[in-house]
C-alpha cells in the first residue's frame, strides 16, 4: 500500500487480514457496516491519504481503528453491536516494510473478569496501525502473530485514552482570514509553538470556519501572512525590507522571526522577496552578495534604469535626474563619474543592512540558533524557491493513460502556465499546493467529469492535487474559467 492510499485501502487490506475470503470467526463481511477511524477517534475522510495525515500531524507513530457494526434486520440501528477487529501494528521502514501483530494480553485477562455482564452489551476490540513513515513509497503486509491466541470476542470497557508525548504537542491555532497577519502574530508571541505540531484553523470573512484542514492549510496560511507582510511592513518594488514601525515592540518582531522559522520547518518555506542581503546580514552576521544587485531590485524600475546607465556612462545621463534618485534616499555627497558607484554602493548598503538593523537583530536572535544554513545553502535555496514556467511545467504529473479530450486538456494547461506572468505565476502554484513557492516536489493532475454549471478547477492543496474537467473544446475557455479562479482572491478550501 502506498503513502497515497487513502480510507478505502486501509479498510480493505483490514478486511483481508481479519476477513480473509471474505469471512471471519464472526461471519460473512456482509453482515458487517466497516469505517475507518484516526487516533482522536473520528471517521475518516475518504480524501485523506497517510501521506496527508503524516505531514499534517507530524507524529511519528499514526494510529488507525478499523470499527465494525453488525447490520441486523430485526432492530434498529441504535439496538445493533459494535465490534472493533484486534489489527496489528503498520512499521513502515526502509528498504522493506512488513505488518507485525501487537496485541495487548492484559486487555483479555480483564474482560474474562467481568462476568456479570449481559450478553447483549456492545463488544469492541480495538485495532492500532501505528504507522511510522519513512522515505519508502510501499507498505507490504506480512503474517499474522498470535492471532490465534485471541478470543473471538472482547467485552467492551471505557476506552483508555492515547496518550502519546506527541499528541501533547499538537496544537490548533485559529486565524481569520481578514486579519491573518495580527492573528499569526499573537499565535507566535508564544516561544514554545516552535515545539508544537500546527492544525491551523481558519475563519472566513462571513465568520464560518472552514472545511479545509491539514498541511495545504498551513502552507497556505504562512503564504497569506508573508503576502500581507510585504504589503504592509516592508519597503521596496520587487525586493522588500522590512521598515521600522511604531507600533511593532521587540516582541512583535520576535514573533515574526518564528513564523519564519517555522514556515521553514515545517513547510519548507522561506520569504523569497526579502532581499537576499538582509537575510543573509540575520543569519550570518555577514553580507556575502552583491548589495548594489538587491538595492537595483529594490528601487522602482524607473530608478533602476537612471542608475543603471549612469553606472555604465555617467555623463548620458541628466545630473538633475541622477541627484533626484539620490535625493529620495539621503545622499547629500557631490557626486561625479568617480564617486558614483562608491556611494552608490554605501546607499545600497544603508537602505538594504543598516536600516532594518532592529529587525536584524530580533530576528537574528530567533532564527539564527534555529536555521543551519550556510550562505550557499541560503542562496541555491533562494533559486531553487522561485517559481518560473519551466519549474512550474516539470512539477506537472499527468496520468498515465488518458483519453483523447484528456490529452487536449493538458495541452491547455501547459499552455496556460507557458502564459504566466510573474505575478500570477505563484498565484497558481498557491492555489494548487497552498504555497507560492515550490516546495513541493509535483502537482498531480486529475480529470473529473464536470457539468456546465460546475465546471472550474478545483486545487486540494495538502495532497499537490489539481482536479480539471475533460471536456474543454478550446484552449480560450480553459484559460477564462482559470483566470476567473485566480482573480478570485479568497480561495475557500473544502477539502480535508
């Protein structure tokens, strides 16, 4: 079984471990109404993988109950048993994976005490796949131990709780999506939610919560904040700096170097936009790029371009028009042909470095014991973050076998990512992992049979998925009801 099997193949592999050929000491399987439960006890989706639930729980041990309820004719639902099947323990590990039984003596041993009890009370005998995922893409099942030891059937007695030190740690924060950056930053003031295992919680502006939960909701969530950040604390066109405010004490700024911290830890996620040097300056102390480079992304095209022909000619440009771009940044040097690159490498490095340096130092203070990375590291991490049509294009991951109109489709999508700009470009890789950086490895492409009046395509972002309709006939309407989506602003996400 893969890490992308969802509810039904869990439960099948358990109908075939205590249902072989379809029956059991039991009965025949039909008798029976089968879920699938998570460690909190609650029904699975039928969308979530163990892939899924691994990366958005993040414990090292997932447990799994496998429930069954006796389907009886004669009374009423309420009336009918419930049972629950002892299944073995799920080791997934590397390079092979096998299924050992685990079964708990002490449990059998208690309930042959209990004699006084009616024939007619509910039986349950509780299964736990404890699942620990590694880099193998198999689960493989091997014999059953000590099932024979077993009794057919267990009284049911009031279920211990799992207690696992993980679950301790497992913490849901509640962001309303009107007010992501000040609800994040109040969640983060707290220095032990680094410690903790996010379930993000999100409120939309008509004050419901949302469907959607698990990885692609974080991912989304740290995108949302990073968005709002750069609109409203930094300065800069295409990079940013964050600037000083009034309003945001050490505390705040404290906060906001865990978000960073954790976007990276736990989605792999860093704030590209920031210039490179300013990163660089918190976690190295050290500006190991080239300033100048930052600060020409930095400025307004229009500066960019007065300053790059007078690094190149000094004398083709107008003076006037030289002092003006120097003056909306404090030069007050006579500048000439000779000075100019010098000073305007010592501006580069005040606007970029010097300006920022309270935030430096309160990021610095967090994010630098937490974040091992050296300053190469640090930069192939800025190229290999940065979405481009051809990163976007080898991300795609088509079915194998696909009809002829599902093939037309594709060709439409290629096409429409080809026609991308850089400012919609992460808007679609968003909406189809939650994150407008690459940080996951593919998007998966599923063709679903859509209506007219349903027709739209529809991101699941924890699992990388994009679901499109089949029935494109031109390559103008896919790319109307796309831009329709990503123009949208406010995706609500209803998947698990």
């Amino acid at each position: 079984m893969g890490k992308d099997a969802g509810k039904q193949e869990i439960m099948d592999e358990g109908k075939c471990l205590f249902f072989p050929n379809g029956k059991s000491s039991k009965g025949h399987e039909s008798l029976f109404k089968f879920d699938v439960c998570d460690f909190q006890q609650n029904s699975l989706s039928p969308d979530v993988t163990i892939g899924c639930m691994y990366d958005t729980i993040k414990l090292p041990v997932l447990r799994f109950y496998l429930t069954t309820e006796k389907i009886n004719q004669n009374c009423n639902t309420n009336a009918c048993n419930s049972e629950f099947m002892n299944q073995p323990g799920i080791l997934v590990t590397e390079p092979e994976t096998y299924v050992e039984g685990a079964f708990t003596q002490n449990t059998v041993e208690e309930v042959q005490e209990q004699d006084s009890y009616s024939s007619n009370i509910i039986i349950q005998a509780s299964f736990a796949s404890d699942i620990i995922v590694n880099s193998d893409d198999e689960i493989t099942f091997a014999p059953i131990i000590g099932v024979e030891d077993l009794n057919d059937t267990l009284l049911w007695l009031e279920p211990s709780p799992i207690n696992s030190p993980a679950t301790e740690n497992f913490h849901v924060i509640t962001i309303h999506y009107a007010n992501c950056m000040k609800d994040m930053i109040d969640a983060f003031c707290d220095p032990d939610i680094l410690t903790k295992t996010l379930d993000v919680r999100r409120i939309l502006n008509d004050n419901t919560e949302e469907a959607g939960s698990g990885s692609g909701v974080l991912r989304d969530t740290i995108s949302h904040f990073w968005q709002e950040f750069y609109e409203r604390c930094t300065l800069g066109a295409l990079l940013k700096v964050p600037f000083i405010r009034h309003d945001f004490t050490a505390v705040t700024w404290k906060a906001i170097g865990r978000i960073f911290v954790k976007g990276y830890q736990d989605c792999g996620y860093l704030p590209c936009r920031l210039a490179l040097s300013f990163t660089e300056e918190v976690l190295f102390n050290h500006v190991y790029s080239n300033v100048l480079d930052d600060f020409f992304y930095y400025v307004s095209s229009s500066e960019q371009e007065i300053l790059s022909a007078a690094l190149t000619n000094f004398s083709a440009v107008e003076m006037e028009d030289i002092l003006d771009v120097l003056d909306n940044y404090g030069c007050r040097r006579k500048i000439s042909a000779e000075s100019f690159k010098q000073t305007l490498l010592e501006i580069a490095h005040k606007e970029v470095v010097q300006r920022p340096m309270f935030v430096i130092d309160c990021w610095r203070e967090i994010i630098k014991p937490l974040l091992n990375l050296s300053p190469e590291e640090l930069k192939k991490l800025y190229l290999e973050l940065k979405p481009t049509q051809r990163k976007v294009l080898k991300l795609l991951e088509f079915p194998e076998d696909m009809t002829l109109k599902q093939k037309e489709v594709s060709k439409y999508l290629k096409q429409y990512v080809r026609e991308l700009d850089q400012c919609t470009l992460p808007k679609f890789l968003r909406y189809c992992t939650g994150s407008d950086l690459i940080v996951t490895g593919k998007i998966n492409i599923n063709f679903e049979t859509m209506t007219t009046f349903t027709r739209r395509p529809v991101g699941r972002t924890c699992a990388s998925i994009l679901q499109l309709a089949d029935d494109y006939t031109n390559f103008p309407d896919f790319r109307a009801e796309f831009n329709a989506v990503l123009e949208s602003n406010i995706w609500v996400m209803e998947f698990v």
